[in-house]
C-alpha cells in the first residue's frame, strides 16, 4: 500500500473499567475506502470520534497525513489545520445541521473558517458543492427542517467536503435512511470518492452497506478487531466465527436466526 | 406524529401568535406602555411628582388631579408617571445582569462538564440557599439602601435559578451532532456557543428573562416597601405602596391601591406574555 493517508496503531479507550476500544490498529490508503463493521457496542463509533479528535484515545496514536494527533489540537492554526484532515458525517441527518441555519450558512461557515474566499468565491463554491451532491439553489436556501433526511445527510456531505478533508468519516452515515435514499448516498459517495479522491472510513452495521462501499473490511467485536482484509473476502469468506454469525444474521431466502453461540455454519439446524 | 404534522403545528402555533393571540397582544401592549411611561415618565407628569402642599393631604380626585393626593398632598398621578422609571429599571436591570451571568455560567457548565459542571452546579446550590430578599438586606447592610444595592444582591440571587434552567438545556443543545460537527470543523468553543449554542436555547432564554422580570419587580417593590431600596421621597411604585400602608389605615388607600395596580398589571402582562413565548419553543 502507498503510504497511508491515515494510520492508527494500538488504539485503546476505556471508561472506567469498561474498555471500549481495545488495541485496534488500521491503515488507510490514500482515495481508499475501508469498512469497520461490527454490532452495536463492539467500539466502532469509539474508533471514529477518535480518528476526528472528539474523544482522546487512553492510548495508542493516530496519524492523519504522517501528522499525529492522538493529543488534542494546541491553537487554532492546529484545529483548523486538522478539520482539513479529516471531517465526519454522523448518523442522525436530524441531529447533524444547525435547524436555525440554511445549509448554504452552514458551509458559508466552514469555508470562512478555512479560506480567505470572498463572499463571491464563496458563493460560487457553495454552489459547486451543492452540485456535487445534488442539492439544487432552493434547498440550500432553505431551512434544514424542510428538508428530508436524504437531503439532510446530503447537506452533511457538502458540509464534510467544504474543508477539502483528505479522510471523511462515515458513521454509519446512511442507517437512518429508506433503501432507496441508502442507494442514492452511496452512489453519491461513489461519485464523490471518484471525482474528488477522498479517502472514506465506512463505519456501518450493515454488510450489504459495506459491501457496495468498503475496499477493505475490519471486522470489530468488544472493541477488537477480529478480522480484516479485502471486503470481497472478509464477507463471502470469513474466517472468524463472528464474522460468520454477523453474516448469518442477515436476512435472505431460506434464512433462519442463528442464536449466538450455536455453531453459525449453515445456519441453524 | 409525522414530520409534516409538526411543521403544520408549528406554523399554526406561530400565526396564532402573531394574529390571533389576543392576550399576547394586551400583554405586549400593556409593557410597551410601561416602558413609554418609563422613558417619558417625568415629562408627562401634569405635576412636579415632589410639591407638597399639606393643604391637599387625602384628597380626592379633583380636576387636573385624577387621582387626588398622598398624605403630604402630592399629586397621585405624577408621582406614578415618575415612579414607573425607577420600578421599571431596576427589574430590567436584573434581567440583564442574572441573564448574562447565568447564561454564561450555563453555557461553560454545559460545554466543559465533568469537574468545571459540577463545581459550578456546587456554587449555584450554595447561592440557592440565600433567599433573595436576605441578600438584598445584607447588600443594603454592607453598601447603604440604595436602588443599585438592591438590584445587585437580586442579581446574584437569581443568578442559579437562570443557570439551572437553561444548563439542562444547554446540556441537551451540547449533545446534538451538529455541534461535534462544528467541534470537528476547527470551529472554537467560544464561536461555537455564541453561533450555534446559545442561539437554539434563545427562545428558552427570553421566556426566563420575561418570568425573572416579573419575580424582580415584585421583589424589588418589596424591598423598597422595607425601606432598603429606592429612597423616599423619590417616587416608585414600590415606595409608594409603603408610604401608602398610612393611608390606608386612615381609610385613604389611593396611594397604595394605584401603586400596587401598577405593578401586578405589569408583572401579570410580562408573566403571560413569557408563558406563551415559553410555548412556542415546545
């Protein structure tokens, strides 16, 4: 792999005496594209407010561009040079925008924080990124509350964009969408990945998800990773039982619940 | 209840507010009068509010005078034209500073949490346990009675109830992932709570500030009915219904009754009127 646009090695987070996040390592080519998934509770929302510096590691490091930032930024030139490293988008599009600011505001916003644009260049930059996830002039004038939630993350997107972040942080940023509106975001995200060369952290519980948009595939259980490797792969072969389990849990034709412990090879008997 | 249902209730909720709600617009109206008696006061007394005339002690109304004279025959009608002045400045200048501190320690309570939330709420209980009328008899104690002795110590007072109120919010505001957001975009805290924060609790915060305008001026007419207030003979309302409580034992409770209707008219039509913007957040 080229040198890695974003590395963490031995991350461990532990609140009180529960650990969340125990010894995870990950690496992530630049323009890649890798899938942590795992059941609630397995330490994958942990390991994504880490890597954007929401919550500080207990221990281990990150690396974002060879720069570390396991500490929190000293100084504004530090926070804002690391907001241009990596950005999130969040689960909840009805949570993740401002509803007293437009969309157009809220990117306004970003790029006064990170360019020197005039309000014209700016103008116009708002309205690129707006293009670049189909998000016409009314919509970003409008107020997030009339927006749908598959309008919403699309604001959250452009939001992520704005700052030209080498790495954006998926937390399981279509989960709260219909499947059509999933279908839509990850094409979108395709799309973005291909035009721009962002390189995406896919956090999901969903393999179907996963599948369509992971290059490569951690596989998280009680904060640990218990397997890794090509999504292809880690999801038509796996090798650890619970990736087998997780496998067997999803729905299909003839499908029947396999209950956790019970031997997950070929479902149920 | 649907998305759509609740913008509709929202907007139906909102131009009732701005067309249909009668008391709304009585009580908005009846401050507004306040605040114009209160700018104006002075040049709209048909008399010198301080000329006593002992000739006029008790009486009635007469022309020119519509509500009679106080025991030391002064004009009842200037001296509330002149008092709603120092009755309306010192309830706003206790909204103003309890509202500033207490949002402020709300905010960093909400934003730092851990250690600075929980020695902030410790210096919140403690003030809690000081009535506001205490401090205001201690302030008046340490600084002489004085209307700015008062307002201080009534600041400091309500300075918790503000901070309790609005942290739980704050708090609520400071989960949402819009601010994480802008915490990842580089943003400062300091811009982040002036843009984002304090913004979405606003509605909450003009509902506090209403009610707390209520509590003071109340509060503050009872501490000049105890003489640790405004002085005599300088006219408000608060002072006029304890110089007044003579009259009324002599059968001559104009002083007193006008006073006091002053006040509760004012401090029902801001109560009312807080209540309603309280709701509209809801």
């Amino acid at each position: 792999m080229a040198e890695p646009v974003l590395e963490a090695r031995g991350l461990r987070k532990v609140y009180g005496d529960h650990v969340a996040v125990d010894g995870v390592d990950l690496a992530l080519a630049p323009g890649g594209s890798l899938g942590i998934v795992g059941e609630s509770g397995s330490g994958k929302t942990t390991v994504a407010r880490m890597i954007v510096g929401l919550t500080r590691p207990t221990a281990g490091t990150i690396a974002v561009c060879g720069r570390d930032r396991s500490q929190p930024a000293r100084g504004t030139a530090e926070r804002r040079r690391r907001a241009r490293e990596v950005q999130i988008v969040f689960q909840n599009p009805y949570a993740s925008l401002d509803p007293r600011r437009s969309p157009a505001d809220a990117l306004d916003e970003v790029l006064r924080l990170h360019t020197d644009a005039g309000a014209d260049e700016r103008r116009a930059r708002i309205a690129e990124l707006g293009e670049l996830v189909g998000l016409d002039e009314r919509m970003l004038r409008a107020r997030p509350r009339a927006l749908s939630g598959g309008q919403r993350q699309r604001v959250a997107i452009a939001r992520a964009l704005a700052a030209q972040p080498r790495v954006i942080v998926l937390d399981e940023a279509v989960a709260a969408l219909d499947v059509s509106i999933q279908a839509q975001i990850l094409n979108l995200l395709a799309d973005v990945r291909a035009r721009i060369g962002v390189a995406y952290v896919f956090i999901s519980h969903d393999l179907a998800v996963v599948r369509q948009i992971a290059d490569e595939t951690l596989v998280m259980q009680r904060g640990r990773v218990v397997e890794r490797g090509p999504t292809e792969q880690v999801l038509d072969d796996p090798r650890d039982p619970y990736t087998r389990l997780l496998r067997a849990s999803v729905p299909g034709p003839g499908w029947r619940p396999v209950r956790r412990g019970a031997p997950t090879t070929g479902g149920a008997t | 209840m649907s998305a759509d249902a609740v913008v509709r209730t929202a907007r139906s909720r909102r131009a009732r507010l701005a067309a249909g709600d009668v008391v709304a617009w009585i009580c908005g109206g009846i401050i507004a009068l306040a605040v114009l008696v209160a700018i104006l006061g002075p040049l709209l007394a048909p008399h010198d509010p301080n000329a006593a005339d002992l000739n006029d002690q008790f009486v009635g109304p007469v022309a020119g005078h519509p509500l009679g004279f106080d025991a030391q025959g002064r004009d009842l009608l200037s001296r509330l034209l002149a008092g709603a002045r120092t009755s309306m400045l010192g309830p706003t200048a206790v909204v103003v500073l309890a509202m500033a501190a207490g949002v402020l320690a709300a905010v960093t309570a909400a934003w730092r949490g851990g250690w600075v939330d929980a020695a902030l709420g410790t210096v919140m209980d403690v003030l809690f346990s000081f009535p506001g009328i205490l401090l205001a008899i201690l302030a008046s104690a340490v600084f002489g009675p004085s209307l700015w002795a008062a307002v201080i110590a009534l600041s400091i007072a309500y300075t918790p109830y503000v901070a309790r109120v609005l942290r739980s919010a704050a708090v609520r505001e400071r989960a949402q992932e819009y601010i994480a957001a802008a915490e990842v975009q580089g943003a400062s805290a300091v811009a982040i709570c002036a843009r984002h924060l304090v913004p979405n609790v606003a509605p909450l915060i003009v509902a506090q500030a209403t009610l707390l305008f209520g509590y003071a001026m109340v509060d503050l007419a009872a501490i000049s009915f105890l003489g640790l207030g405004v002085q005599p003979p300088q006219a408000d309302w608060g002072v006029m219904v304890s110089t007044g409580k003579a009259g009324v034992l002599q059968g001559y409770p104009a002083e007193s009754l006008a006073a006091g209707l002053c006040i509760v008219v004012v401090v029902v039509a801001v109560n009312l009127l807080g209540e309603r913007l309280g709701e509209r957040r809801r």
